[in-house]
C-alpha cells in the first residue's frame, strides 16, 4: 500500500500498524465482517484504509478536521483504489447521517499537560486537548450500532481513565493488549477492543514487545510484513 504524507506534519507510526493487527486478531471469530466503518481522525488514511483492504465488505468511511490531512486522506484512498465516504469535520461537533458498525482510531493521546510541538498540524494531531477521551468515548458510543464494535489504541499510563470512561459510557471491554518497546521495560501503549450491548469477560492478549536484542521481534517483523506499507513524503 502506497501512502503519501506530510514533510511538515504528522506521520503515521508504528501505534497504527500495531492497532491494525489488534484489529484484525479480534476480528478473527467473526465469520462475515462487513457494514459501516469509521476512521476517526483519519489524518493520512492509513488506518481505515488497511482494514478496508483486508476486510472488503465493509464500506470506509473517514473523519478528519485538517484540510491538509484530508487532502492526504482522499488521495490515498484514490490511488490504493478503495472508496471512502470522508467527513470533512471535527469528530466532536461532526453530525453523522448514519450509524457504524465499527468505529477505529489513533486518536491525540498525548496529556494536554506535556510539552506540545510548535507545529499546529502536529499539536492537533498528538495531543487530547484536540480531543478529550471522554468526548471520544461518549461520541463513539452514540455513532456505533447497536453490538457495534469500537478498537483505538491510548497513552497506557492513562488506563484508570480508559477502563473508568468505558464503563461510564456503557462499553464493555472484549480485549486488550499492551504494548511494551523491550522485553525489561515498561509498557508504553495499550490497545483496546470494547463493544456495546456485550456481556463478554476481557481476554488481555499476550505481550507485544516491539525490539529484542536492538532489533524489532519476529512478531513486529511478521505485523510490517503484512502491512506492506511504503510512505512518500509530499508537500501540500
């Protein structure tokens, strides 16, 4: 998959590639995947459109607020042939016209509190100012179907608040994942799986440790494997 992003901001990393495989590990148990898709701040594309390759029945669709990534986001989906249905607004205020099966996002994680790029693409990009977790939360809840399923991925150290916010805005929790960058360190991000209207128990999902002996682990080789992305930088 050929992907074009900003020189001056943003760039897609390694989270969405980890997050995609999460996706597609949990999708695994359904026989027929398909519906409405949603890409929540889909700033290049990426996300929305790995899972729309994979999964060819679901219809994308993509909300972004930055003209720039917006451009980004319809090229992309352009020349990889897959079509999306783009909302060219805040997620926040954005009024859909229709419910979604399935909503993904890498949403801004970084804590309002931490020194922020001078960047403003990269500022609402990164940090949650642009988008509390609980307005993301609440919002998804009242786009998504009923069962529908929502997968993002967040700043691990804020998981008191993720667990507390789900409950509160009736998700429940099918599956998690931590992602840690060696075997003797602390995780750094968590990948989250929650549904509505399920009753299901959490299955926690089996480390993911991204380098071991200062090389990525054969698990992150085989996720770049299938993710096949290549990236070319363009100036809009």
């Amino acid at each position: 998959m050929l992907l074009y992003q900003p020189i001056d901001g943003y760039c897609y990393n390694s989270d969405t590639h980890f997050l995609y495989n999460f996706i597609c590990e949990n999708l695994k148990i359904f026989k027929n995947v398909r519906g409405e898709l949603l890409d929540i701040g889909s700033g290049s594309g990426i996300l929305g459109l790995l899972v729309s390759r994979d999964y060819e029945k679901l219809n994308l669709n993509q909300c972004e607020i930055q003209e720039k990534f917006q451009k980004l986001t319809n090229l992309n989906s352009k020349n990889n042939k897959i079509q999306n249905n783009l909302y060219q607004d805040d997620f926040n205020s954005c009024d859909f016209d229709k419910k979604f099966d399935m909503c993904v996002s890498n949403p801004p994680f970084y804590h309002s509190d931490v020194m922020k790029s001078e960047n403003e693409n990269i500022k609402i990009a990164r940090y949650n100012d642009s988008l509390p977790l609980e307005t993301f939360i609440k919002k998804s809840y009242n786009i998504l179907s009923s069962n529908g399923k929502f997968f993002f991925c967040y700043d691990v150290k804020q998981i008191n608040d993720i667990i507390y916010l789900l409950n509160k805005h009736r998700f429940n929790i099918e599956a998690m994942q931590f992602v840690y960058p060696k075997v003797d360190k602390d995780a750094t991000l968590i990948l989250v799986y929650a549904r509505k209207n399920s009753k299901s128990k959490t299955r926690v999902l089996s480390p993911l440790i991204v380098f071991e002996n200062e090389n990525f682990s054969q698990k992150v080789e085989e996720i770049y494997k299938k993710t096949s992305t290549h990236s070319i930088k363009v100036e809009l």
